[in-house]
C-alpha cells in the first residue's frame, strides 16, 4: 500500500507539475516582452530574452497612463468598496442565519435571485439611476455601484460560512452582558476571517479589474482606473504594446500580493463544509 501511494503521489505530482509549467508559460511570455523593445516584439522568438534588459517600457508607462493617480483611484476604489461589503455581507448574514422570521428568510432568497442577474444586464437602468442621483462621474458613485453588484454573492457567502459558527458561543455571551454588536465584532466576526479573506479576494479581483463599470460611470481623466487607462493605449490606427504589458504588469502586482497573503485564509473559505464532523 505505502509503494502504491508514493507512486500515485509521485505521478500526481507529476502531472501538477507539468500543469503549472503550462499555466506559468504565458505568465512567462508576457513578463518577458515587458523588457523587449518594439522590434523585439515583432520579430524575435517569444521564448527569447531581450537583448538588454531596459526598464523604458515601465517608465512610459506610468507617464502615458498618470499611473500614479490611476493606481491611487483604483486602490481607493477597491479598499472602500471591498471592506464596505466585508462588513455589510457580515452583519446581513449573521441576521439571516440567526432570525427564523419569514421576513429574513424572504430576504436570503431575494439575495439568491441577485446572483442570478449579472449586472451588465442592469447597465442601462442603473446609469439612469445613478445620473438622476448625481452619482455619475464621481468616487462615492462608483464605490456604490461596486458595493451594490457585490451584497449578493457576499450574503450568500457569508451565510454559508455562518452555519460553522457554533450559536453557544453567542449565547454564552449573551448571559455574560455583551450588546448585540459587542458579540458580532468580538465573538462572531474573528471567526468568520476565512469567509472575509475570500469575500476579499474575489471582490477585490472583481473591482480590481473591472474595466465595464468603471468605463460607464467615469469619464474624468482625475477618475480614470487603470483597466480603463490601460485600454487607451489600444486603438484601430496604433497600439503601443510594450507600454501596454509592463502597464499590465505593475497593475497585476498588487492584488497578486493581497492573494498571497490572504491564500490560507482563502482556501479555508472555499473548502468549508466539504468535510462534515
């Protein structure tokens, strides 16, 4: 039995192997055409390294794209909007699971509808909304709208998650005197770290790199992302496609860090409730 599963973990690891090499291949590719110079886009061999490797096409791109006010607007975007839904999702969650009230369960189930609908198909009304409220073409508009195509998927989430949180542990602090938000931030929502780091990733990589909503509700260059930014230096005429990688790879670094650093976090999240006992 031990040989049969040395052999069966080797070839698995095997095979992971082989998987990662080939997911990390165009990872490769475009961290090396970052360093390349326009003829050496064209015509060298992708898999060769540049001849010198020149920072130049890093250094145009945060002229071109004002990186240091595009990157403050998209991190100001997705902080806000990110722990704004953390803490939302948390609360409504934690009331759904805990009240019995058909009131709350018509509202899990209203929640449930909201994943059903994406919310491009909702561009038009939500515009229309937004404009008549003054919210177009300013910060707290499109954190709103982030945080509003967000509660959904971060209810549902967080709900599932409540269940392993054992209700004695409520209790017990409900007879010792703590108020109702006392035992939420204290007692429920330490536990809830898991959920939280995946409600954090996945929504911070959907704010992060949204490029639809923010194109729509933004217009002023002060405003502007750094999906939307990096869009500009495509056109019919031209593209400038070194400048558009290395700004492809300075926009990748920061929310590949946040997965880092929250990936044990994560994968706890997303595995809860597979094993039961």
């Amino acid at each position: 039995m031990s040989g049969k599963y040395t052999v069966k973990t080797g070839i698995v690891q095997v095979i992971m192997t082989i998987v990662a090499l080939i997911f990390l291949f165009p990872v490769f590719i475009i961290v090396n055409y970052s360093f390349k110079t326009k003829k050496e886009l064209y015509l060298s061999n992708p898999l060769s390294l540049p001849e010198s490797f020149q920072l130049d096409n890093y250094q145009k791109a945060f002229k071109k794209l004002n990186m240091t006010t595009t990157y403050f607007n998209t991190i100001l975007y997705t902080v806000v909007a990110v722990a704004i839904l953390a803490l939302l999702c948390g609360v409504t969650a934690w009331a759904i699971a805990r009240c019995a009230h058909k009131l709350f369960r018509f509202l899990y189930i209203y929640f449930l509808i909201g994943i059903l609908l994406p919310y491009q198909a909702l561009f038009l009304s939500i515009f229309i909304v937004g404009n008549k409220l003054g919210l177009v073409d300013t910060r707290p508009g499109i954190i709103f709208m982030y945080v509003a195509t967000g509660m959904s998927f971060g209810i549902f989430l967080m709900n599932s998650f409540m269940s392993t949180i054992p209700i004695e542990l409520e209790e017990a602090a409900k007879i010792d005197g703590c108020s109702i938000f006392r035992t939420y931030f204290v007692i429920v929502m330490p536990l809830l770290r898991p959920a939280m780091a995946t409600l954090i990733i996945m929504q911070a990589f959907q704010v992060w790199n949204d490029y639809l909503m923010a194109n729509l509700y933004l217009s002023s260059k002060k405003l502007k992302t750094l999906t939307v930014s990096i869009q500009s230096l495509f056109s019919a005429q031209s593209s400038d496609y070194t400048t558009a990688i290395a700004a492809i790879i300075l926009s990748v670094v920061p929310i590949a860090i946040l997965f880092l650093s929250l990936q044990k976090y994560f994968i706890k999240g997303m595995t809860v409730g597979a094993v039961k006992g």
